[in-house]
C-alpha cells in the first residue's frame, strides 16, 4: 500500500508512526494480544493528553482497559493510582487480574475487612474505603495521581449512590479521573458536571458491541427471532418478526375460542384441527427443557435470570431431578478436584449444614445457582468454574448482572417482571439492557443470545421496544448526612461546606431541570392570558361568578371529608375495645370476612417520639383469618365501626408460625362463628344538607347576573381551563423554588439539628462531632448518641455484637406478625434503650424537617438479627444458628462482615476509659470465625 502514497504521503506515515511510538500507548498496546477499539484509543489518548476521562460502553465491551491505562501511566510516572470498585467481589477480581500482570510487590487490595500491601503504588479499593481516607486526610493520599472509579453508574443507587459524588467532589485537583460507566443516556450531561467540578474532561461514549447480540423467544420446542430484518425502502429496517405477532394473536384467540360456539359449529372440521395444532405449538417449556434446548443449539453456557433466590435453587433441583447432565467424566474429575481445592479449609460439619454435597452434585452436572445468600466461597467456585466451562448452566438473581465478570453465550430471561421491593413491576429497558448484556463472550463467541421465554399474555412489540431502547439515565441519589456534615465542616467550615455541596451532581441536575420548568410557566401565562378573555360574559364579572361556584365545590368536598374523617374515628374507636378472642367480620380489603383477633395492637402514642403512631393511625390488630392467615390489619380495612360477633378462647400453645397451630385454630373459627351474619352499618345523613354555608353560596349565585347567561356552561369550561392551568403554574413555581439549592438547605437543616445535640459550635466541630466523623452508616448519629450515653458500657462482646447488629440490619421484608427474638438481660435493656434515643432523634428531625422520605435521617434499627449475632458471637454452631435465624448462609455472613465493619468504627470511636471499645475488638474476633472467616479474600 505505501508503493501507491507518495514521497510526501510515505514520509507523514512514517512521522505519525514515530510519534505514535513515543507516546506511553504504544507499549501498553503491546502488553495485549488483540487491537484495542477505538473508543479505547481515544479514551487513552485523552488521558495521556492530561484530561480527565468518562468512557460509557456497554457491559463487556472492555471499558476496563481505560482503567488499566491509568494504571500504566501511573506506574510509568512515579505516582499512585487507586481503582476504586462498588462491590468487594468486583475488587478481589481486578486485585487478582493486576497482580497477574505488575506483580504482588506493585498491587495492593483495601476493603472494609481485608488489608493486602496497602502502601503499594496500585491499590484496589471498595470506593467506601476511598471516601474515608479523603475524610481522614490519609497519608497514603500523598502522591496520588489518578483514580479509576470503575461501575460509576453506582452513584444513581439509593443508599449508596453519594459515596461517588463525596469522592469525585472531595478528590485533590491534582488528581485525574478515570470514570467507567455502562452505557447511559445522559452521559453528556454527567460529562458536563465532571467537566465543571473535576475541569477539562473528555465524554467518550461508545453504542458498539463487540459481539453482536440477537434477540429471540422460545415458545413451545421452537426458538423464534424477535426481529426480522426487511432489506426494502427502508434499507435494512429491523421489524418485529411476523410469526411472534400471529403467536401472540393465536394466544388471544384461544381464550374467546370456546365462547364463540357459533363460529366454531361453522368452522369446517379441518380449519379446527390445524387452529388447534397451531396452539398447541404454544407454551412455556420447562427450565430443564431449556437447558437442554440451548445445549442441541449449541447456545450454553447461558445464564438464566430468576429474580428470586428460592427460584434459582428449584431451577438447579428441577435439573437435577431431570436427569439433566452437561459434563462427561472427565468435566466431573475436573469440577470435583477444583471444588475440593477451594473448599477444603471449611469443616466437614459446616459443609453438611451448607448444603455443599447437593451443591457438588449440580456442580460436577455443569448446573449451579448465584444468587445473595449463597456463602461467598460458593459463588466464587461458580464463577471459577463457569469461567472454566465446567458450569454450562447458571441460574441467577439480577445482582449478577452487576456484579462481577461472568460473561456467557446466552443469556435467558424467565419473565420480564420482577419484585421490586414494594411490588411487581415490568423490567426498565436499562434493566433489559443490563441483564443481556452478558451475552456473547469476546475472542469466544461470534455473537451472543439473549433468549426470552415465552409467557401467557405476552407482547412482542412491548419487547421488541425493551430490546430495543438503550435508555438509562444517570439520576443522582446524593443526599447529607450527619457523618458528612461533620467531617465538611471540620475541614471546610460550613460557608465553603455549603460551597461543595452546591457542586454535587444532584444540584447540578435540579438546577438545569428549573430552565426547562421555567420556560413551561412562561407558556403557560400565555395562555392563561387566553384563557381569561375567552371566560369573559357581557352581563358581570364571570371570574368572581367562577369563583362563587369554586368556592361551593370546595366547601362540599370539605364536608365530604369531615364525615370520612368521622367515620373514620368511629371505626378507630371500635377497634379500640376488640380484645383478643373476638371473632370480627372484616368488612373490607384482602383479608375480607371471617377472622379472629390475637392482638388488637394498639399503639403507644407519641411518648418514644414515634412517628406514624397519631391518632389517625389508630390500632393495627393482629388477626387469624378463616383462611389460615395471620396478618396485622390496619385501619384501611375498617373503612366502617366493627364489632364483636362471638369470643373464642386462643389456646396458650398457639404459635402464629406453626402451619398446623393455625389450621386448627382457624377450623375451630369456622365451626363455631361460620353461620354469623355481620350486621349492616348505616350510612349517616350528609352533613351537606343543613349547612348553613353552602345555602349561602347557593344563594349568591342564583343572584348572580353571570347566572342568566345563555352561555354560562360555555364560559364555565374555559374559567375551570383557567383555574386548573392557574394551579399547574403556581405548582411549578413552587418546584423552582424548591429545587433551588435544595442541597444546601438540607445542609442547613442537618447543622442546625447537630448544633442542637452539640456536635457542631457554629463552624467548630466538638470532641461529640468528631466521634461522629468516625462512625459511617445509615445510623451514625444513633451510634454516637449510644457512645455518649454510656447505653453500651458494660456489655460483654456477645451483648455488644447484638446491639450492634441493629445498626446494619434490615430485614429483606417487613414481618410485624412476631416480635424478633432477643438475648436477655442487659442486652435486651440496651436494645430497647437504643429504640428509645431513635424515637428521641426521630422526633428531632420532625421537628427540623429532616425528612426519611426523601433519603435522609435516621431509619429505625432493625433488631432482627441481633439473637443471631449474640449466638454467633456467643460461640454458638452454625447450624443452631442458622436454623434460629431463618436464614440463608450468604445472607448471615454478609450481615456478619457489615456488623464486623460497625463493630470496628465503634472501637475506633468509642470514648477512652470505658469499655466499649474493647469489647468492641473482642466481638470483632467472636464473629469473624467459621464461616464467616474463610469466605474469599476480601
């Protein structure tokens, strides 16, 4: 090719090639045995050109390359770099990926409970870690040059999400950033904020695969494409495939099939045949049946996508009881002699209560599950061996998707809802995204699969827009907190504290939201102006006409109101004197009809600050339905006054958990009270009708000269036009000015509340709020409160690593129906002391306005695993404590490594003399044993 350029064209090629080869990219090129892309060229580029770097791709594109770039440059230049990642597993992984490639003496690795050569020029860190030592002013922050802040897209997550913004605001100037997200729709936006906050930097946003990715269903034995591509006027256009849209149709058809009798006795015999081979072509095939269908397509490893942890285990069971088998001999030898290996520091006892030889046998088949309450050391094994091709089969919760590098050649989506903590909702298109971005190994695999099982109801084009929408917007969680008010003011004082927070990336979005709202108040000003001539009437003022018929509408919804409220109280009243034993008719809700009353769980009132527990609440009895159920009402399903049908003596020996306690309990209900007939409340006389008000506004405005109009309806439609656009305007204005330094005033209102408790002196943090700046977590200003009333003093570790427990705890579903287990004694006080300073502080808030709701302040603690904590702490087995605790392995040890990590800051803030901090390290020592000791590197 250079025989065709000329002497001047060969001599510019060969200068670029120089300068190319001067440059710190060329070597590291060099250091892989595939070309880079050139989204990874340019992002590189711009860094050795000393700019900052956001680098957006999807998942598997390999964006990480960026980071390790920051890595070599700071190698190459004598200074640090930390690659910061938001999960430990993600941070084990690159810690072992970098070590492979620089060595053990270069790479180092800090999490919450693991140190490795943490003075090393690279360390990989959890980005906690990272926003703690910017707080504390480490001295390992000497000679930083860059930071990789890998999964930025963190920083939209709702409780952890602010970690991100402290760093990248708190980071010295003199740092680069090097900031990986998948792919979002708003990086430009996010790119402007970095520019703002961090200076010049580079937005590289890459759409490309690098494997392409198809998209299919599987209904029946038939795996069908989603879209069809049509080569015709729109050149290459992607269309929704035909035979998915007539299956659907088909779906359709069958549940009117039987109804229409009339088309079908004129339907020929042969026309009905063919339709019902047609529909039975359609059905949902069963998890084994997939797997093995993907295994005669040659489309394994797949991960399948089960968004429930108990579904991924009877997903592996379904398998296994199928006789399914994806390994031969000499892929069980493998599999058997890898798992022996990682497991074999872990006591034959423990491995019977983990379930580990049913675990091994879906293992040594190529079949395992990865889900949140697996021991961690069981999910590495899973991912070492799916790395390995010896797992071919992975069902999995989405947290996968998130997580760690396990890319497969298929991915497959059992349904396109999922529980998202409150109910079930459709799947997002930048969840769709997520999940299927696993699909299609680089430098393995041509292309990947992502594969949707067919389901009742289902639409393809609803999917094919999923599929086909990258949309994924970055939306900041940022909020202050108490721990954060203390160390920005310790450091900055409050003016330049309120300075910092002004720059988050939350305030940054609020503000440019407000241009887009203003320019819709002046719009609709406009047209109010319209509105208001087209209402005008030639015989009066038709606004002051309108107002009167406004003011009628509003004094009969008011009324309307009082006599709900009323009704209300009269059936708060007559909860009120249920007693357990009374047999109700519920009259309303899911739990309509029979039920008998176990505790009528009347509230406390007001006396420890609760908030929620006024009046209007009123009492939440505990019930047994005639269906078995024990549930906990609440005042909505007493929309009228209840009484007392029939008493029931409740067996002493009877246990609201206890299957058969309820059953018995629930047939004696039926036998004895099935044939009562509730009596039928009275609906009361309307208010309405005898108040003196409204007979008023009726008068004026029959008197009104506006009333006589023969357009009077016409000009009444464009003055509720008026009014309601009125509304709508004065609501934004009041969004504008809400969302104006939103940030800060929640600042203000923090400092103010921490004043108030002594932790702040106007800009002077006290020995109280430098306590404070040492205790990070949902409940630091709990946690220090505790600290400075002596409540832990005295408590021996168990007792502590109880009480500490609340502090990280939260149940994964909230079960009002029994009361958690508690260890006894000065344990129990000190818990119920801790609930007591919580409902001080929440009332505190309510009174500065500090509002949960929105993300701030201090939840209630959780007092769920405090007797596990205590048993564990207290040396206790681990099957008695797991078979207490009702709970998963990985689950328990994830709440032991948190409680671990609380445990340590309280040793580290606890006041000197006493004796909390060290029975805080001694309880360190008593949970971190077993199970929890040996489960992975960090």
């Amino acid at each position: 090719m250079t025989e065709d350029m000329s002497p001047a064209e060969r001599y510019a090629a060969a200068k670029l090639r120089a300068a190319e080869q001067a440059t710190a990219l060329a070597p590291f090129r060099e250091m892989y045995d595939f070309d880079l892309d050139p989204f990874q060229i340019e992002a590189c580029q711009a860094m050795e050109a000393g700019k900052g770097v956001l680098v957006a791709a999807p998942t598997g594109s390999g964006k990480t390359i960026v980071g390790e770039f920051a890595v070599h440059l700071a190698l190459e230049q004598g200074r640090k770099c930390f690659y910061t990642t938001p999960i430990k597993a993600l941070s084990n992984q690159k810690f072992q990926d970098l070590v492979k490639r620089y060595g053990t003496g270069k790479v180092g690795l800090l999490t919450g409970d693991n140190s490795v050569n943490a003075d090393a020029p690279v360390v990989v860190m959890t980005t906690e870690v990272l926003r703690n030592m910017l707080y504390a002013g480490s001295r390992s922050l000497s000679g930083l040059g860059y930071v990789v802040m890998d999964e930025v897209h963190y920083l939209s997550d709702r409780f952890r999400g602010a970690v991100w913004e402290e760093v990248i605001i708190h980071l010295p100037e003199s740092v680069t950033l090097v900031s990986l997200s998948a792919t979002v729709s708003n990086a430009e936006e996010f790119g402007d904020w970095l520019d703002t906050v961090r200076g010049d930097t580079a937005v590289i946003v890459s759409e490309h695969r690098p494997v392409p990715l198809w998209q299919h269903v599987l209904a029946g034995r038939r795996i069908y494409d989603l879209f069809e591509e049509r080569d015709g006027q729109g050149g290459g256009r992607r269309e929704v495939n035909p035979d998915l849209e007539r299956l659907a149709r088909m779906e359709n058809s069958r549940q009117t099939f039987g109804r229409d009798k009339r088309r079908a006795r004129t339907m020929r015999e042969a026309d009905r045949e063919r339709e019902r081979r047609q529909r039975n072509r359609i059905w949902t095939p069963g998890r084994a049946e997939v797997i093995d269908r993907l295994d005669n397509e040659g489309l394994l490893p797949a991960i399948t996508f089960i968004f429930s942890r108990a579904g991924c285990e009877a997903a592996v069971q379904q398998c296994l009881y199928s006789g399914l088998r994806l390994n031969d001999q000499e892929g069980r030898e493998k599999v058997r002699r890898i798992v022996e290996a990682r497991t074999a520091g872990i006591p034959d006892h423990d491995l019977h209560v983990l379930g580990y030889f049913e675990w091994l046998e879906g293992l040594e088949r190529g079949i395992a599950a990865h889900h949140a309450g697996m021991l961690p050391t069981f999910k590495e094994v899973v991912e070492e061996l799916f790395v390995k091709g010896l797992v071919k089969a992975v069902f999995a919760t989405e947290t996968l998707a998130l997580g760690i590098n396990m890319p497969a050649r298929s991915v497959v989506l059992e349904k396109l809802v999922k529980w998202n903590g409150e109910q079930h909702a459709d799947i997002t298109p930048g969840e769709y995204t997520q999940l299927t971005g696993r699909a299609g190994r680089r430098g393995i695999d041509v292309e990947g699969h992502a594969v949707v099982l067919w389901q009742r109801g289902m639409d393809p084009g609803a999917l094919a827009g999923l599929a086909g929408t990258r949309t994924y917007p970055l939306r900041s969680s940022f909020r202050p907190s108490y721990n954060m008010a203390v160390n920005l003011v310790s450091q900055f004082g409050r003016h330049r504290s309120r300075e910092l927070l002004e720059m988050s990336f939350a305030q940054f979005q609020a503000d440019k939201s407000v241009v887009g709202i203003t320019r819709q108040v002046q719009k609709n000003e406009e047209g109010l102006a319209g509105y208001r001539g087209s209402m005008t009437c030639h015989l009066g003022d038709f606004e002051e006409y309108s107002r009167l018929r406004r003011n009628l509408k509003d004094r009969e919804t008011e009324l309307a109101k009082q006599g709900a409220v009323q009704q209300r109280a009269a059936a708060a009243a007559a909860l009120e004197k249920l007693k357990p034993g009374d047999v109700i008719h519920v009259p309303t809700g899911k739990y309509a009809g029979l039920a008998l009353v176990l505790d009528p769980g009347m509230p406390p009132g007001r006396t420890n600050g609760y908030r929620g527990f006024d009046a209007q609440d009123g009492p939440r009895p505990l019930v047994l339905t005639a269906e078995r159920q024990v549930k906990r009402l609440a005042s909505i399903d007493f929309p009228v006054p209840v009484e007392a049908l029939e008493r029931m003596r409740i067996p002493k020996s009877f246990n609201a958990r206890s299957p058969q306690s309820r059953r018995d309990l629930a047939s004696a209900l039926r036998t004895k009270a099935g044939h009562l007939v509730p009596s039928r409340h009275r609906k009361p006389r309307s208010a309405a009708a005898d108040d003196r008000e409204i007979t008023r506004l009726r008068t004026e405005i029959r008197a009104h000269p506006c009333h006589g109009c023969d357009e009077r309806e016409d000009h009444a439609r464009w003055a509720e036009r008026y009014h309601r656009l009125l509304r709508d305007t004065r609501q934004l204005e009041r969004r504008i000015e809400g969302r104006t330094n939103t940030i800060a005033r929640t600042f203000d209102r923090i400092c103010a509340l921490l004043t108030e408790l002594a932790y702040l002196e106007g800009d002077t943090v006290t020995d109280e709020g430098r306590r404070l700046a040492r205790l990070y977590g949902e409940l630091d200003l709990l946690a220090s409160e505790c600290l400075r009333d002596g409540v832990w003093e005295g408590l021996d570790p168990a007792e502590l690593a109880a009480c500490a427990s609340a502090l990280v705890y939260e149940a994964r579903q909230a079960d009002d129906a029994v009361a958690p287990k508690l260890p006894s004694g000065r344990a129990k006080d000190a818990l119920a002391e801790m609930v007591r300073i919580w409902g001080r502080l929440d009332a505190l808030e309510e009174d500065h306005k500090i509002n949960q709701a929105e993300g701030v302040g201090q939840r209630e603690p959780d007092l769920g695993f405090a007797w596990a904590a205590y048993r564990w702490a207290s040396g206790a087995g681990l099957d008695e404590v797991l078979q207490e605790a009702e709970m998963p392995a990985g689950d328990f040890v994830r709440w032991c490594k948190q409680l671990i990590d609380v445990l340590g800051q309280i040793a580290a803030a606890a006041p000197p003399g006493g004796t909390v901090a060290r029975a805080a390290r001694k309880a360190v020592d008593g949970v971190l044993r077993g199970v929890v000791a040996y489960s992975s590197v960090g």
